[in-house]
C-alpha cells in the first residue's frame, strides 16, 4: 500500500467518517442493535466488524452511492452518499487506510473476498 495514499485516507477519513465510525474505526455502541426509530449505528470498520467481509467493489459503491441502491430506499440509515463530496480517488484512500488498520489475517480474508 502507498503510505502517502493511506495518510490522505486517514485525513479524510477523521474528517468525514469518524464523527460516526469512530476516531479509532471503533463505530458506534450496540451496532448490531436497531434504534427507535429503525435505523442501525455506525459499525466499526474495525476487524471486529463486518466491513471487510465485503469485497472493495462494493465497499466503494455504498460509499460513493449510499445504501439505498443495495437496501432499497426505504431503508433507514444515516449513511450518506458521498459521491458528491468526494472523488473517486479520495474514497479509495479511506478504504485504503481503512484495511490498513486490519491485521494481516484480516487483510489476507478480505483479499480472498476481492479474488486475490
């Protein structure tokens, strides 16, 4: 991985992620737990999530398109689409610093999920 790459990953991932996902990609309380209102907090992007159970090209598209394109648009959540806030290139950093943070065991299943 391109350090230069990740390090812009983690500047816009502590600006457009972490008031949500967590300083340290720790999400938030209870994640797996629906809320009043049906929505489901912020998972962690941690290993001890389920972000890398999911192949980059998905990863990217709900980042880029929101859920509401894989959930249907009737489905609760407070995930945004950051097509319009963000390029391509910076969405792939934050994924990038993103897996950075995995440790390899985690890396190494999640490349098996992207056929490498």
């Amino acid at each position: 991985m391109d350090e230069t790459f990740v390090a812009m990953g983690k500047v816009i991932y502590d600006s457009e992620c972490a008031a949500c996902h967590g300083a340290q990609l720790e999400g938030q309380a209870n994640w797996r737990e629906r809320l009043p209102d049906g929505k489901l907090p912020a998972p962690p992007h941690d290993e001890t999530g389920h972000t890398w159970h999911h192949p980059d090209r998905q990863l990217f598209n709900i980042t880029k398109l929101g859920l509401a394109p894989f959930a249907g648009p009737d489905y609760p959540t407070d995930m945004p689409a950051f097509g319009s806030r963000l390029t391509d290139a910076e969405i792939i950093a934050v994924l990038s610093y993103i897996k950075s943070t995995w440790p390899e065991n985690i890396q190494k299943q999640h490349d098996l999920r992207n056929g490498s």
